[in-house]
C-alpha cells in the first residue's frame, strides 16, 4: 500500500511538473544602456528639453522683470497705465505657461518627440524578447529593473544578455 501510494505521488509530482511554467528575467536598463541609438535619442531628448526649458525661464525672467518693474512705478501711475502694465504682466505670464504647456505638457512636443525616438527602439527590443519567448517556451518574462517586487533573480533566468546579442549588440 505504501508502494503505490509513493508510485502515485511520483507520478503526480511528474505531472505537476510537466505543466510548470517556464520564466525569465530582463534588466531593461541595462539592455537599453547597451543600445546606442536608445542612448543617442535620450541625449538628443535631454538637449531639447534643456532649450525649451531656457526658453521658458526667458519667458518667465520677462514676466518678474515687468512685475518689478510695475512694484517700483506703481505709485507715478495713472489707472490706465497701471492696468496695462498689469494685462502686459498677466499677459506674459500666460504666454510662459503655454510655452511650457505646448512643450512638456502631457500631449506636448517633448512627449510627441520622446514617442517619434524611443518607440522604434523600444518595439524591436520587444520583438526580440518576445521571439525568445517563443522559442524558449517562456510563458512569463519580468523586468528586474521595473518590478521592485523582485528581491533576487538568479543570473540564469536573466536574458539580458541574450536578447542584446539577437539585436545584434555585444554585451
């Protein structure tokens, strides 16, 4: 009886283990660090915003620069002139805020522009990984550097290195 009991709980183990799910690791970070166009594009990116943001902040320096201006002539002013300074001052500060919109707002240049470099790259980073997936038979592969809810990831299940070399990328 204890035979087929041990015979029986081998074979289910077996059958369990038949079915187990095969899983990997990628470090997205790093394989994206290693891709030099992603890297090119980000610095591309990077000195794009820094002008758009100067130009804002021209904007912005323009806008304090009334308002000073406005605090220290407001008692020589007659009404007219003290609320045309006040619209010319609202005026430009508006004018900041839409740069600033029209740039780096949710549906802005910087977004618009950020989509144009890094989706191209990031798709045929996706495509390798999934065309590992299935030729490896993974049904499930995580990103270590997105997911802090991985404490340890065994360096055999990260394919990091692999999905760079099927881009054609030494690691």
């Amino acid at each position: 009886m204890k035979r087929l009991l041990l015979i029986t709980s081998l074979v289910f183990a077996a059958a369990l283990s038949l079915h187990a799910q095969k899983f990997a690791l990628v470090d997205m970070d790093y394989i994206f660090k290693n891709i030099p166009a992603y890297e090119r594009a980000n610095e591309q990116l990077n000195q794009i915003s820094k002008k758009w943001q100067a130009e804002v902040e021209a904007i912005q320096i323009e806008a304090q620069t009334l308002y000073k201006n406005y605090q220290n002539e407001v008692v020589f002013l007659s009404q007219e002139q003290k609320k045309a300074k006040q619209d010319a001052i609202v005026a430009k500060e508006k004018e900041a805020a839409d740069l600033k919109k029209k740039y780096f707002g949710p549906e802005g240049e910087l977004f618009k522009k950020r989509t144009a470099l890094m989706s191209p790259i990031q798709e045929e980073v996706y495509n390798a990984v999934k065309d590992i997936a299935e030729l490896r038979g993974y049904q499930l592969i995580l990103d270590r550097a997105s997911d802090t809810g991985i404490i340890f990831g065994s360096p055999k299940v990260d394919i990091s290195n692999e999905v760079l070399s099927k881009l054609g990328y030494s690691n």
